[in-house]
C-alpha cells in the first residue's frame, strides 16, 4: 500500500463534508464525485469505491490524474512531486495542513 500524506486541521476541528463539497465546487481543477473506478493493471479487474467523496486533479504538466479523498474529517492523497503542490494550495484554502501517516510535517 502506498504511503499516504493527510490535509487535516490540528486537535479536533475535522474538516467538514459540507467544507471538502464547497472547496470543490469553488475549484474548477476538482473533480469531485462519490464513485472512483479503476482497472487493476496485474489482473485487469475493475475495482469500484462509492460514497467516498473524492476529487481528482489532473496536473497539467504530466496530464496525470492524483485523488484526494475525503475521509474521517481529514482529506488523504498519495505523495508524488505533483500531488504535494495541490495539497499545499487545498491545506491552506481549508487553514489546514499536511500530515504524513507518521505525523511529520510537510
């Protein structure tokens, strides 16, 4: 499993579903939607998440797509050199910031 990085509020004031929704629908680079589909590329089956909240952002240097997931209060995203610049503009449109699994600061 792929190490994952947090936008999260410190001590309890969670950032909300209805805060997550507005962000996106004020961004026009976020796509947001309740079901995420992939294909497996080892075995070629499709996989399927529902009801999640997430939105995904395509870099327009590599066309790449990255998700950030809402969950639990917090919205979670894999690290990649791409992915961490959203993040930081997400973290501070939220007055947020950005957690690893091992609680280090990015």
């Amino acid at each position: 499993m792929a190490y994952e990085l947090h936008i999260a509020r410190v001590e309890s004031n969670v950032i909300t579903p209805e805060e997550w929704r507005a962000l996106c629908a004020n961004d026009p680079t976020l796509v947001l939607q309740d079901e995420v589909t992939a294909v497996n590329p080892a075995t070629g089956a499709t996989i399927s998440l529902s009801g999640n909240e997430t939105a995904y952002w395509t870099s327009t240097t590599t066309q790449q797509d990255y998700y950030f997931d809402y969950r639990r209060g917090q919205i979670s995203f894999v690290y990649s050199d791409e992915s961490i610049v959203k993040a930081k503009a997400i973290a501070q449109a939220l007055a947020a910031e950005i957690r690893g699994d091992e609680g280090e600061q990015y």
